[in-house]
C-alpha cells in the first residue's frame, strides 16, 4: 500500500469500527491506531478491507504472524 492509499484505509476502518483496537477494545486518537491484518501477508493475507482492522501498537506488535496477540482471549490483549 502507498501511503495515501494507506491512509484511506484507516479512515474507511475507523468509519466501520471506530477508533477502537479490535483486540483489545482501547478507544485511541488515530495517530496511535495502526492497520492489523486478520490474517498477516506471511501467512497469504491480502490488503484489502476485508482482512484489515486498527489495533494498538501493544496487540499488533505482540500477535506477530499468528493469528492471535498471545493470551489473547475474547478481545483482551493481556
């Protein structure tokens, strides 16, 4: 993705979602938000929205390429 087309993404995932991490339900500014994917491009996942949501930097950088952050369980990120 370049960087416009980044950008248009996070807005049309916070007009879904709000400004919540899906994991771990923190409501953040969008600056502190970053674009997750479901299922990571390691693993044969694509850009497109369908795979995309915003976590915090903790649940992103934790999940790695897993599916899951570790501990994970019902939207907390422990």
């Amino acid at each position: 993705m370049n960087p416009k087309q980044k950008h248009n993404k996070k807005q049309k995932l916070i007009d879904d979602y709000g400004h919540n991490c899906w994991w771990c339900g923190k409501c953040l500014p969008k600056n502190q938000l970053t674009i997750e994917h479901l299922r990571p491009r390691s693993r044969g996942g694509s850009d497109c929205l369908e795979n995309l949501r915003l976590a915090c930097l903790s649940c992103n950088l934790s999940r790695g390429n897993s599916l899951y952050p570790p501990n994970w369980v019902r939207g907390n990120c422990l």
